[in-house]
C-alpha cells in the first residue's frame, strides 16, 4: 500500500505536472480559437455543434463510468483490467455503429443534409475512445499525469496542425471532424507506445460486477447532466438554425474553456488520491479543500477578466464577426462561477462511491434544467442563456444540501470556500468592467490592459480587507508543499 509520504509526494507532482501542462494545453487551445475562427464561419461550428449535442449523449454512455470505476477501486487485478477493457471497447464499438446507423436519421432531425456526412465520421471517434478509456484509467490509477498530460498534449498538436492544414486548403467544417479523429488517433498511438499492454481474453473467474454497477449510477447522473448541458445547442440549432447556433456555442466555450482545461486536470489528481484516504478522515478533508481552493481561485481569476473584458477579448481571440458572443458569454461566466463552486461535491460522490446518491439528485436538479431552457427558448439566445445560468445556480444549493445527507464531508467549508470565491471574484468583475467603461470604442488592446491592472488591484483590496481570502492566496501559492503529507502523519 502506498505510504502516506509518497501519496502526498505524489500527488504534489501530479498535481504540478498537470497543471503546468494544462496551461500548455489551454495556450494551445487559445491558438487554435484564434486560427480557426478566422479561417472558418458560425455555419462550419454550428454543424459540429449540432451534431456534438446529439451525439455526445452516446459518448457519455460509450464509457459507462469504467474508467472512473476503475481508478476509484481500492483493489483491481490484471483480469478485473481486462474484462473492463472489453467492456469498454465493446460499448464503444456498439455506439460508433449507432451512430453510423442513424446519422440520416440525425440530418432529418435538423432538416440539414449534411450532418449525415459529418455523424457517419464522427462515428469511429467512439471506437477509439473506447479503446482508450481503460489505458488512461490505468496511467491515473498509477498516479502518471506527466505521462497522461504529454500524450494528450501530443495528439491536441496533431490534431489542431490537421485542421488548421484544412481550413487553409478550404475544406470548411471537415477541418473541425478531422481534428476530433486526428486527435484520438493520435493519442490512442502514443498511449499504445507508452503503456506496452494489451489485453488477454476475458477472464470468467474475475468479478466486475461492482465496479459495473459504480459506472452504471455514474453514467446515468452523466447523461442527465449531459442532456441538461446540451438541451440549448438542440433547442437553438432546431429553432434558429447552425448560424445563431454557432454564435451560442463559440461563446459557451469560451466559458468551458477555463473551466474544464483546468477542472478536468484536477480531478483526474483529486480523485485517486481523496480514493485512497476515504478512510482518513482528517487528511482527506485537507486534500479536498486545498484542491478546491487552488481550482476556484486559479479559474475565477480567468474567468473575472475574461467575463469584464468580454468584448475586447472576443475581438482579439475570435475576430470582429463574432461580436454578438461577448454578450452572451457575460450571461453565462454567472454560471460559471456557481459551476466550479460545485466540484468539489462531484469529487466527494466519486471518491466515497456514491454515485447512486448523485444520480438521486441529478434526477430532480436535471429534469428542472431542461425545463428553464425549454421555456427560456421562446427569448432566443438570450433567453437561453439566461435560464441555463439560473439553473445553474439553483443547483449549488440543492447540491450542498444533499451532500450533507448522504456523506459525512466538510460541506459547510465548501460552502464558505465557493461564496467567498463568487463574491471576491464577482466584486473584481465589475471593478474592471467599471474601468474601462469609458474608453474610446476600438482601444481594444488599451481595455485588456486597464481592465487587468484594475482586476488586479480590485483583488489586492479583497486580499487586505478580508482575511480568509488572503489565505486561500496563501493556500495556491503553497500549494505544493500543502499537498505533501509529514512524515509523522499517520498512514
């Protein structure tokens, strides 16, 4: 078993190599906005968009929650890792073939002829996912991020170098399908190359029952988070059509992309490790709320100057034809802020195996979210906008509470920790939004400077007037040596 040094060790690298290379990750992702939104019309993304929000439901299933099931297992044999392997390529394999099978079905949906093309591509992205999930299960499981973030990174160059090639050879929105494929493929390769396994025949003698049963409360929660994410890119691609569509979805990636770029890197550490000290009670609770100090404080400050400054950043990243999305992308940052407040509750349902109580709760808080989006359509992509933040929020609390219910995790830090986060970072916003509200229209480059110095010395006040926001600052500038676990601590 692990010693409580080298865990702690280990998850201080980790959690380092990560995120230094998420942030190579994120500057690459910039780049590629940037490139492609310039070479490429809301048309070409409102078709992948439209395609993502239908067939991204099956990708949710296509991993069936295994390579979460299989990092979070306090024990998993060589033949509990083949099985899942199968299980996962088999899954995979079946939805590719769905989706194949019913993309003219998808095209008749949105009266959009080419999507059927572009479905019947996108289809063979499951079969490698699948094949996939349990290689990267087993490089978190081990706790080697650097390789894990090396490979991704790898095969995110491939696949942006491949599109931005097509978008300057003229081949519209096939650039953005050949970047998915180009991409996994690509890491599929690297992480054949890096791993050295494959898999045996199916072992009989080696249960998995319990770890398909985890994966099967966790996917269900997935998908109804999934559809309720996803219900506005259906709702405005049937409605309004792949142009507006396009505009809606540049300006909620623009909110993901802090978000997630830098969510998912953390989790991928929280989660084998805070797996490993469930039954530590004291060290959990310190690795649990130093990790949603470092997350919540390292993204509200992009997400602050990106939502204040949305215009000039809009113009610099995307270009002027995609001026409509900074209004947008200012509606949703508020959700924004509430979503990153939540991930922590997700990391406690994961690591403590309680997975059939977040589904319990997606149940009510999903169902709730498709309906606001629903309704919100009849205002157009502002009402749309508009009723996913506000569903959002709703959400933070009735999660809160539910924790409290059914885990025995520090819910009222986590609580502080968020709405210290959104009223720190909320009073910073409009600080820098406020300085530069009299700038001359088209000093772009003038806003993003006033507009950072001001979010800057609007942090600086928070700092000096309230107390525990200076030690969260504290907490992320130390955060590697907060990670490491003494020696004298017990195992």
């Amino acid at each position: 078993m692990t010693t409580p040094v080298s865990l702690g060790t280990s998850a201080s690298r980790g959690a380092a190599v990560t995120l230094v290379g998420q942030g190579a990750r994120i500057a690459l992702l910039l780049a590629g906005v940037v490139v492609l939104a310039r070479l490429l019309s809301p048309h070409d993304y409102g078709l992948l968009a439209m395609v993502m929000a239908i067939t991204g439901i099956a990708e949710v299933v296509r991993d069936f929650g295994l390579g979460s099931a299989a990092v979070q297992a306090r024990t998993l044999s060589r033949g509990q890792r083949t099985n899942l392997f199968w299980l996962s390529a088999g899954i995979g394999l079946a939805l590719g073939l769905l989706v194949l099978a019913t993309s003219p079905l998808l095209a008749a949906f949105y009266d959009e002829p080419l999507l059927q093309g572009v479905a019947a591509a996108l289809s063979v992205t499951f079969v490698i996912n699948g094949v996939m999930t349990q290689y990267k299960a087993d490089l978190q499981r081990r706790l080697k991020f650097g390789w894990l973030t090396g490979l991704e990174l790898g095969g995110q160059v491939v696949g942006l170098t491949t599109a931005i090639a097509l978008a300057v050879a003229g081949a519209g929105f096939w650039a953005l399908v050949a970047q998915q494929i180009v991409q996994l493929g690509s890491q599929l390769v690297l992480l054949l190359v890096v791993c050295r396994w494959l898999p045996g025949r199916w072992a009989r003698d080696e249960p998995v029952g319990e770890l398909v049963s985890f994966g099967a409360n966790l996917v269900g929660g997935q998908m109804l988070a999934y559809g309720a994410n996803n219900i506005d890119s259906v709702v405005i691609g049937s409605t309004l059509g792949a142009g507006p569509l396009g505009l809606y979805n540049r300006a909620f990636q623009l909110l993901v992309l802090p978000l997630y770029q830098i969510n998912a890197p953390i989790t991928r550490v929280a989660l084998p490790v805070l797996s490993r000290l469930v039954d530590d009670p004291p060290r959990y609770r310190q690795f649990l709320l130093t990790g949603q100090t470092a997350m919540l404080n390292l993204v509200s400050a992009i997400l602050a100057f990106a939502a204040a400054q949305a215009p000039a950043v809009v113009l610099v990243a995307l270009g002027p034809r995609w001026q409509e999305t900074a209004g947008l992308f200012q509606v949703l940052s508020i959700a924004g802020f509430f979503t990153m407040a939540g991930y922590a509750c997700y990391w406690v349902y994961l690591s403590q195996g309680l997975t059939k109580q977040h589904l319990r709760l997606s149940l009510v808080t999903r169902p709730l979210q498709i309906a606001l989006i629903v309704a919100g359509a009849q205002w157009g992509l502002y009402g749309v906008a508009w009723a996913y933040t506000v569903s959002v929020v709703l959400q933070w609390p009735a999660n809160l509470w539910w924790l409290r219910r059914v885990s025995d995790a520090p819910v009222g830090q986590i609580w502080r920790n968020g709405a210290r986060t959104v009223l720190v970072y909320g009073w910073a916003l409009l600080a820098s939004a406020a300085a530069t509200r009299w700038l001359v229209p088209g000093t772009t480059w003038a806003a993003l400077g006033v507009g950072a110095l001001a979010l800057v010395v609007a942090l600086a006040l928070a700092a000096l007037v309230v107390p525990p926001y200076r030690r969260d600052l504290l907490t992320v500038a130390r955060l590697r040596h907060r990670l490491r676990v003494p020696p004298t601590d017990p195992a």
